[in-house]
C-alpha cells in the first residue's frame, strides 16, 4: 500500500508521515494553498519538518484561488479568525485533490488528519463525511481510493503525547500565519480545549 498524505507543517499532518516512515509504508506527501492566511508559514515549516524528520519532500499545489474567492476566517483578514473559520469546501477539495494525486502517483489512499469526532466542530470532518468523501471519489475516478483518518480516534492530548514520544517539533499549528501563535483562532484552542476535557 502507498498513500498520499496532505499535510500543513502541522502536527497532525507531521505525526502521520512519522508514523508511515516508522512502518516503512510509502507515501507522497501533499501540501495545498487553497489561499489560506497562513500559507506561505506552513508551507515553509512543512518542507523545514519533513527535512529535518528524513520524510519524503511535499510537493505544492497552488490552488490560492480558492480562498480568493471563498471567504472565511482563515482566508481573509477582516474576517474573524474563530468565529469565521469554517471553509465550506475545503476538506473535500483537500480529499479530491488528495485522490487525484494519489490516482497519477499509482497509490491507494490518501490521508487526512481528521480528529475524533467529539472534537469536530465543522460537518466536513466528522466520520460520515469521510465514508461518503470516498465513495464519491471512486465514482468521479472509476477506481477505488481509500479515505485515511488515521487519527479520528485521538483527541489532541492524545495527538501531542504521541509527537512528543516521537521527537516531533518545529511543527507549526496557527491559522493566523503569523510567527507566533494567536492563541484563539480553532488550530490554537483545540490545544486547550482538549486538555480541559
């Protein structure tokens, strides 16, 4: 099995790249610039991470239009960074994408880190977008594409301790993009939300 893994330079994304690495499965992993606000760092971070971890080098896909067109709290400024956040579309675009990588590469999967659902706060990244994500991609690619959510039974405590076991750091998790985290936007809290259950 081999699998496209999309990732953001943070530590979900990261985490399972290490995980595939220590079982020697392949994997082609797949950074998209949907015109998020913190693009240009988690792009940066991404190829820093994955270097530095002996991961295989992201490739970029430049789908910045996306977030030119659809507004949200992570692709506009004016926009609250919180209150704002859901993308409608993202992460089936991110799957679609994802497959069709997958499809061109020969792989069998693709891989998104999705948490568990106690901790998803969107429809698109709870278990059922995830089994409906795929049998609409094996329609659209008449083949069939596993949908991976490796970690949709950890919450982010979880997720953290594993990293840190690892040796994980250097990721970067702040939908803001700036150098240092905000501390509220949703990426920030799920921190803080998760040690408080």
């Amino acid at each position: 099995m081999s699998f496209v893994s999309l990732v953001s330079g943070g530590l979900d994304s990261t985490l399972i790249g290490v995980l595939a690495k220590e079982e020697g499965i392949e994997h082609f992993p797949l950074f998209i610039d949907y015109g998020q606000r913190a693009a240009r760092k988690e792009w940066e971070t991404c190829k820093l991470v994955h270097e530095a971890l002996g991961l295989p080098v992201p490739v970029r896909m430049d789908l910045s239009g996306f977030g030119h067109v659809i507004a949200s709290g992570l692709t506009r400024k004016e926009l609250d960074i919180k209150t704002d956040a859901f993308t409608p579309g993202r992460n089936l675009m991110f799957l679609l994408m994802g497959s069709a990588y997958a499809y061109q590469q020969g792989a069998s999967a693709v891989a998104i880190g999705l948490l568990a659902e106690e901790f998803s706060l969107f429809p698109d990244q709870k278990p059922q977008f995830v089994m409906q994500a795929e049998a609409t991609i094996a329609t659209a690619m008449g083949r069939h594409i596993k949908v991976l959510a490796p970690l949709i039974e950890f919450g982010k405590a979880d997720v953290v301790r594993l990293a840190q076991g690892k040796g994980i750091t250097g990721t970067y998790s702040c939908h803001t993009g700036n150098s240092e985290p905000c501390g509220r936007c949703i990426a920030c809290l799920e921190f803080q939300f998760d040690e408080e259950k």
